[in-house]
C-alpha cells in the first residue's frame, strides 16, 4: 500500500507540471542569488563559445596542401600558423564543458533537494529552472553544431600529428599554444563523441547520482521528466504559448524537452521509452512533429540517434514507429 501511495503521489506530481515556467523573465530570489549568479556568469560565456563554434570555419585548404607538399616549408609553416589558433579555440570550447558541468550539478543540487516535490521546486525556483534549460538548450544547440562541422575532428588531428612530428625530430613550435598529451588525449575523446556537451551532461548527473547516495535517484529523474512535462504542456496549450513573447522561445522549449528527455533516458536504468518512465513520450513526440520540419528535425535525429534505451525491446513498438525517418 505504501508503494501505491508513493507511486500515485508521483504520478499527481508529474501531471503538476501544468504550470507556466517562464523561460523568458524568471528572476532570482534572495535564496537563489548566490547559485544563479555563479551560473550565470558561465551562461554569459555560453553565447561566446556557440558564437566562435558557429564561426568556425576550419584550415581544411592549408591542411589539404600541407599533406599534398610535405617538402615545402613554407607550406608546411602557413597550415601550422592556421591550425594553431584554431586548437587554442577547441581547447576553450572543452575546458568550457568543465565549467558547465559543475553549473549543472550546483543546479542539481537546489532543484533535487529533500523537502519539496520536483514540481514544487522548478515552480518555486523558476530561476533556476530557466538556467538549468539554458544549460540544455547550450548543450543541444552546441552538440548540432559540432556535428555539421567535420573541421573540427580534422583540425585537432593534424595538430596532434604535426605535434608528435615535431617532437620526433626535437622541434618546438610556440610552447604557449602547445596542448600536453594528456590535455590532448581528453580532447580527442571529447570531440570523438557525436553529441560531446550532451555525454559531458550525462556523465555530471550520472556523477551527481553517485556522489550523493543520501539524495534518491527518483528526485534526480522526476526533476528532469517533470521539466519535460512542463515544456510539452506549455508548447501544447495555447494560453500558455500565447505568454511567449518571442517564436524563438518555442525553439527554446523544443531543445529543452528533447534535452532532459535524452539526459533521463541516460540516467534512469531503464530509459525514458519504457511505460514506467513518468514521460509522455508519444505526446513529446506529437509535439515535435506539430512543428515546422525544418526547424524540428535535428531534435528528432537527437531522440533517434543519442538517446540509449530506444532499440530495446522494451521500448513500444508504436514509439519506435513515430520515430522513424519519413
């Protein structure tokens, strides 16, 4: 009786998820100043790393002659001076995942405390809320990119050639800009993963779980389901998407829902797809594929292709329809 109360209780929390979050203005209160300010000073960065990422146009040509002109040292000297600013970028954009990940778990920390239901906490802290979506729409729209730019991969393996080259026959370049073979290794693992930010996200709420066994499992996976139940309730009720003041906002929620939707299924032993999990997947599906396609198809690839628990047997075979390219 005690597990059906605790299972209904849960289940009443999750539908609490009809409330409007307001993603756009949420201010901190007195008690959440101290965590949103340290957060926010890594959001503010946030929107410089997606703008370099954006920018990032690669030394495909020079690298290209390079390889075709391994005698001409001038050549060789042109790639090396364009690859090289271009690894000091890649170094930030990881040492910046660093950051984010300990952002998120501070967030973690607030919004999966004892005491207070998740609803209950992303209600009451909307502050918070709003930069823990920040922190997943990053993550999602960071991922999208890196994953339409080969240059990347390609740049960062050059470098790492050109380094060991370098060493074999006891040449330096600009020690300064040189990143270490440990540093490096993190890296090439780093940007070897298809969706880096969101592995990055997972692996930190996965850590949060283990390190703080006081702090039960659910409070962590009912903070993430009921923060996509609110964007899916918010997208599909048109009093709530009227408060939107920007049509970006909608993208914004879009990523959100697919975000912690992805991060539970990776989290939770038994994934987001299974009947048990307190996530509307078909609605969240619905959702998506009410959308402009264009604006909703690297979201449903992000469902498609990262998330972990998909292929299982477990998982109804009507989802898996709903999931499948047109």
């Amino acid at each position: 009786m005690g597990n059906l109360i605790k299972v209904l209780t849960r289940d009443i929390d999750n539908n609490g998820g009809n409330f409007f979050l307001d993603f756009e203005n949420a201010q901190p209160s007195q008690s959440e100043t101290a965590v949103w300010e340290s957060v926010n000073k890594v959001l503010m960065e946030a929107r410089v790393i997606l703008d370099d990422l954006q920018a990032y146009r690669g030394a495909g040509e020079e690298i290209r002659q390079a390889i075709q002109s391994p005698g001409v040292e001038r050549v060789q000297e042109k790639a090396w001076s364009a690859v090289v600013p271009l690894v000091a970028k890649l170094k930030s954009f990881y040492e910046f995942s660093q950051k984010l990940e300990s952002s998120l778990q501070c967030l973690l920390d607030v919004l999966t405390s004892s005491g207070s239901t998740p609803t209950q906490h992303l209600e009451q802290k909307q502050a918070l809320a709003r930069q823990f979506a920040h922190i997943m729409h990053f993550t999602l729209r960071f991922d999208e990119l890196k994953m339409t730019n080969p240059a990347i991969q390609n740049d960062f393996s050059y470098y790492r050639r050109t380094i060991s080259r370098m060493r074999i026959n006891n040449l330096s370049g600009d020690a300064s800009n040189e990143v270490n073979n440990e540093l490096a290794n993190r890296m090439s693992l780093f940007y070897a993963c298809a969706t880096p930010m969101l592995k990055t996200l997972s692996d930190a709420t996965s850590k949060f779980v283990s390190d703080n066994p006081d702090v039960p499992l659910e409070n962590t996976t009912d903070c993430l389901s009921t923060m996509a139940s609110v964007c899916k309730v918010m997208l599909e009720t048109p009093e709530y998407r009227s408060r939107f003041t920007s049509e970006e906002t909608v993208l914004f929620c879009l990523r959100v829902m697919v975000g912690v939707i992805i991060l539970y299924d990776h989290v939770h032993p038994a994934g987001a797809f299974v009947k048990t999990a307190n996530i509307d997947m078909k609605g969240s599906i619905r959702v998506l594929k009410e959308q402009p396609p264009s604006s909703v198809e690297g979201l449903l690839n992000a469902l498609r292709y990262t998330t972990k628990h998909l292929n299982d047997e477990t998982t109804s075979k009507q989802i898996r329809n709903m999931l499948q390219p047109n």
